[in-house]
C-alpha cells in the first residue's frame, strides 16, 4: 500500500485532506515496471491515471502505424501523473506511454 504522505508530494493530491488520501491510499495498485516495459498503448481503454513513484517514462505518440514509428513527446519523472486525459473523457489513449531507463514503481 502507498502512504498518503507519498500521495501527498503528487501535485494533484497536496490539497486533499486526510480521509481522502487515505481512501487513495488503499486503492493505489503499484506497477513494478521493468526498462522498456509498456504501461498502456495508444488506442488502448482510458480506466486509470497513473503517477510516477521513481524513475522516468517516456509519452509517445505513433506517427507511422505501417512501421509502428513513434516520437517521444515527453519524459517524465517522479511524481508526475498521466493518463487522466483519457480517464475523464473516457476516449481511448491518445499516447502510449513506456517505462524509459531503470525499474521502478508506478502507482495507478
């Protein structure tokens, strides 16, 4: 389980009160992802957000599906959250995003 003082270093949770990270915190399903793993795919359903516990993952966008060409949009780090786009409007994603260097957790 995540401590809500780790929920808390998130920008999207420094305002909420204590119940309510608490309530997060025992929902929060950790990802131990490995270098290069995938977290989601473009296209794929939008049924979480995720924040980055350590490490850095890239976002990318496929610009070629013939050869499965992708540019890295983005790089990002710990305590930053994605996938809330396509969780709110639920549209599938508009991005892939994958782990980009060392193992690290991921919470979703």
């Amino acid at each position: 389980m995540v401590d809500t003082a780790s929920l808390r270093l998130v920008p999207l949770f420094r305002e909420l009160d204590e119940k309510s990270l608490e309530f997060l915190a025992k929902h929060v399903e950790v990802l131990d992802l490995g270098p290069g793993e995938i977290v989601y795919r473009e296209r794929d359903p939008g049924d979480a957000l995720y924040i980055v516990g350590s490490g850095e993952l890239s976002i990318t966008k496929v610009i070629d599906w013939d050869d499965m060409n992708e540019k890295v949009l983005a790089v990002v780090g710990k305590d930053a959250f994605f996938g809330e786009m396509a969780l709110l409007d639920q549209e599938p994603r508009s991005r892939s995003t994958t782990r980009a260097r060392s193992s690290a957790p991921c919470g979703t």
